[in-house]
C-alpha cells in the first residue's frame, strides 16, 4: 500500500481505511521545509558573518537562488515525470530556504531605520532578481531537459 501510514490500531490488519495520502504529503512538505528553514537560517548567518549587518543580502540573495532552482526544478520534474516530488522540494524545501516574510521584514526595518533609498533598492532589487533568477533556471532547465 503506496503512501499509506499505520495508524493507531492496535489489532486490525492494514486496510485502505488507514491509508493517509494527504498525511504522507503533509509529511514531505514537513520535512522540506525544515531542511529548507535549516539551510535559509546557516546560509544567513553565514553571510552575516561574511559581510556583516546593514543590506540584507542574504535574504535577498536566498530568494533568488530558491527562485533559480524553483525554475529548474519546475522544468526537471515536468520532463521527467517527477512532478510527484513537488511537495517536498517545491513547497517544503524552497519554501522553507526562500521567504517573502523575511524579505518583507528587512524592508520594513530599512524604512524606519530611515534607509529609504536602501527599502526601494532593496525591494526592486529583490523582485527582479527573484523573478530573472526564475527565468534563468526555466531557461537552464529547458536547454537540458526539453
């Protein structure tokens, strides 16, 4: 029995009725987003060690790179046949790495800050970069695997 999980029955044998398709996926995107959260969080404080405070390049550079691979993935599991991944890769694992809650935060705090040419740079920069970091990897992708 595909994706089915054992559920608290102590004495039946496992039928259909405790098949949990939904639980299974629930779980993939569980564990994506924590690997995702984990590696958004250690490439952060890599970064900040690297470059130090001020611009939030590292939320902005993690957008972008969890873009390019979103677009590559899309393009990889569509051509193989893989698309049954998405929940763990696409929802979890790039959900959890990118974040439009963290980016919008680090704009909030350069405004009050009073860094408002920093708040527009940085969320245009963010934008496009996300954007044109997806449709590098859609056009990466489609060259390898269409």
């Amino acid at each position: 029995m595909k994706n089915c999980a054992r559920v608290a029955v102590v004495d039946k044998p496992l039928t259909p009725e405790h098949c949990t398709p939904m639980f299974m996926t629930t779980l993939q995107v569980a564990l994506g987003g924590s690997i995702g959260a984990a590696l958004r969080f250690l490439a952060g404080v890599g970064i900040l060690r690297f470059v130090g405070p001020g611009f939030p390049i590292a939320v902005m550079g993690m957008n972008t790179l969890g873009s390019f691979v979103m677009g590559m993935f899309v393009v990889f599991a569509t051509q193989r046949g893989m698309t049954q991944l998405s929940p763990f890769v696409m929802t979890g694992l790039l959900g959890g790495f990118t974040t439009f809650s963290a980016f919008s935060l680090e704009a909030v705090n350069l405004f009050e800050r009073g860094a408002m040419g920093q708040a527009l740079a940085y969320v245009a920069m963010s934008v496009v970069l996300s954007i044109g970091g997806l449709i590098l990897g859609l056009m990466i992708a489609r060259g390898i695997w269409a």
